[in-house]
C-alpha cells in the first residue's frame, strides 16, 4: 500500500532495519511528529531535565526494557482523516502538519519513554496492516478495541470515551434517521473499509446498499453529493466535519458495547503494551489528554485536511 510520508521537520526519513517486535520489513515513516499545531506536549530534552530521582530512574528504566522496531524510536502508525483524532492543519502560509490528539498523545507517550517519536500515514486499513506484520510499534487511528482484532494486535487501556452516530444531510433527516428507515436495498450507507462503522452498518442496515470507503473525507463528499443517503461515523468525528459542512446532521446514536478508543500495539510485546499503559494513565491523571483534546477540537474548527499527502508532501487537489 502506498504510504504517504511527511516529515514535520520537513525531513524524510527511512527506518532502521526492524528489531524486537518487528520483521525485516523498511518502514518508511514521519520523523518528529511535535509541529506547532501540537507543540503542547514536551520534548523529550525537556522531560529528562524535569524528571529527578525516582521519576527520572523510572522513565530510563522503562525505556531500556521496551523494545520497538527501530532502536531509539516509537514508530507509529496513524491515518490523518480522522479528526480531531488525527488530521493535518493547514498553517497561514499554507504548509499541512500533522496534528490531533492522538498524535498529541503519541509525541506524549514518547517522550516519556524517552524514544523519538516516527509517524507512518496510511489509510485506515493500512493501520491494521502496519500492526498485522509487525512494522510499526503503536496503531493510533480512534481504533475500538473490538475483539475481531485481538488477533492481530493487542489493545491498551481506553484513552477516549467516544460513541457512534447515523449521519445524513439535513434535507433527508426527516427521512433516514432509524435503523428501520435504512435498512432497505434502495438505501445507500457508507461506511469507512476495515473500521467499526463497517461494522455497524452490516449488523444494523444488512439490507441496505452498504458502500465501503477508504477515507471518511470520501463519505462526507458523497453524502453532500447525493450519492450516499446515510451513513455510520464516530460521533466526535461527524461533529467535526459537520462544522466545516452545516448541512450534513447527525440523527441518531448507534449503540456499540465497545465505545472508547484504545491503542493497538505490536501483539505480544507486553514491554511496550504495559509503558504505553503507564503513559495514558499519567496523561489523564496530569490533565494532559484533556488539554490535547480541546486544542485538536479548536485546530479541527480551523482549516484542515484529512487524507493522504501527494508525494511531494503536499496536499492532494
């Protein structure tokens, strides 16, 4: 799968051959994911002159027991049409940088493991994938924890309680705002390829005329277009679109049991999955994944894409 790569020190860089968790796969990846759109989270020069006595001893400690496919590195994997989760804001002068609060939490998370942070963009099947093979070290793309993918990574603790929504345009609420409504062979429901939402619509719309997308940015155009009447997306995720686009609404919850938002990992590398653990408690108790979330929600209501940058890292028309 093409990857599109942006460096956020406007360096390309190529990972080092995999180790620990990994295979013997290149990984072409994002070096130093921290940009000002995301320059809330600490680096990890300033952590280590922070950190004194047992804290200090603790994150060196951690860091010499969790193994990642690159030494020095925590590579992660993350598809940018997600926002607030993950997105690239457009700065004044034009420039995209990577930005969102899983991106805030993962520079978070390296930092104190006192790793560089690398950033691998795909689209949101190719997480699965990165994590699959073993490439990457962390997926971070509003994953849910569903057990369907238990085999292929292991999942950390909730970071994000999320929920789930039917989404259609305001000239067709009245319309398609109930299960019953949708689920009917002359009804189109999209959903992401590969996600919950894909999921959710097979169990809930069966008859419907279910259309996989790759990216989320491909639903909302379709639905304002006409070619979808409804579809599945993650509420937080509807409502950031739905800031940028007034006429799309939002008409109904969909239950999910397994609402929230994990990090998938490199399955069976237990080092990391406990210190990623750590981390994500540290971040909600100090009030950090707070601030990353209402920073990512301000820079969402902002200019933005989601989608893959073009070869030259710029965006795609």
């Amino acid at each position: 799968m093409k990857k599109n790569l942006l460096a956020l020190g406007l360096a390309v860089c190529m990972a080092a051959s995999l180790a620990g968790c990994g295979g013997n796969k290149a990984a072409e990846t994002t070096a130093d994911a921290t940009t000002e759109a995301s320059s809330t989270t600490e680096t990890s020069a300033e952590k280590e002159s922070e950190n004194t006595g047992d804290g200090a001893e603790s994150t060196e400690a951690a860091a010499a027991e969790v193994q990642t496919v690159a030494a020095g590195k925590l590579t992660v994997a993350t598809s940018p049409d997600f926002a607030p989760y993950e997105f690239y804001a457009i700065g004044e002068d034009g420039t995209p940088a990577l930005a969102g609060f899983d991106l805030a939490l993962a520079q978070y998370i390296a930092d104190d493991l006192g790793l560089e942070l690398e950033v691998v963009t795909v689209d949101f099947d190719g997480v699965l994938s990165e994590l699959q093979t073993k490439s990457v070290d962390l997926g971070m793309a509003g994953l849910s924890p569903d057990p369907k993918r238990e085999g292929i990574m292991d999942f950390s603790d909730l970071y994000y309680m999320g929920g789930q929504s039917l989404v259609t345009v305001k000239a067709n609420a009245d319309t398609y705002n109930t299960f019953e409504s949708i689920n009917k062979s002359d009804v189109s429901v999209g959903a992401q390829i590969g996600s919950i939402q894909m999921d959710l619509a097979v169990v809930n719309s069966p008859d419907a005329d279910i259309i996989p997308l790759p990216k989320v940015t491909d639903i909302i155009a379709e639905l304002l277009a006409g070619k979808l009447d409804a579809a599945y997306i993650e509420t937080d995720v509807a409502k950031s679109y739905q800031k940028n686009y007034p006429e799309l609404e939002i008409v109904m919850e969909v239950p999910y049991d397994q609402e929230g938002s994990a990090i998938g990992v490199c399955k069976g590398n237990a080092s990391l999955l406990a210190a990623v653990n750590a981390s994500i408690a540290k971040a909600l108790e100090d009030g950090s994944m707070e601030k990353f979330i209402a920073e990512a929600n301000e820079l969402a209501s902002g200019e933005k894409y989601e989608g893959l940058l073009d070869e030259s890292g710029q965006v795609q028309q």
